[in-house]
C-alpha cells in the first residue's frame, strides 16, 4: 500500500476505534489518523507474528485486524495518560 492508502486506512480505522471505545481523547483529526495508522502496524504486526492475517489492503480481514490494533494501543494510551 502507498502512503496515500496508509492515510486513508489509519482515518477510517481511527474512526471506528474511537467510536468503539468513546471517551474524552486529547486531539482532533490528526491524532485519528496517527492512531489508525499505528493500529494498522501493530494490529498486522500481531497478525502476522501469530499467524492470522496480515494487514494487506482495504479488505474486511484487514480492516478488522488493523481497528483491533488501533484499540489496543487506544488502551495503552489511555493508561499512561492517567
């Protein structure tokens, strides 16, 4: 995937975290996207080190894959920020 492809997907898989795990989160539209982006890493890190599935494009696999890595490090971030 392209650089443009990694934006897009980070905004859409940082929206769908949030709205899965509503709270009051410092930052606006760029930290969704930061966010999705590194959940589309982690959650394709993950996937691939256990064997599951890798984060390869816009398909159902790899959106879902990429969300769940976006809520993880989600919780991550609101531990230590507290």
């Amino acid at each position: 995937m392209g650089i443009l492809a990694w934006i897009v997907m980070g905004l859409i898989v940082g929206v769908l975290a949030k709205l899965i795990m509503p709270g009051k989160d410092p930052g606006g539209f760029i930290v969704t996207i930061l966010l999705g982006i590194a959940g589309a890493f982690f959650g394709g890190f993950l996937g691939s080190f256990f064997g599951i599935a890798e984060v390869t494009g816009f398909d159902l696999g790899s959106i879902l894959l990429a969300t769940a890595g976006a809520i993880i490090i989600l919780i991550f971030y609101r531990v230590i920020k507290k």
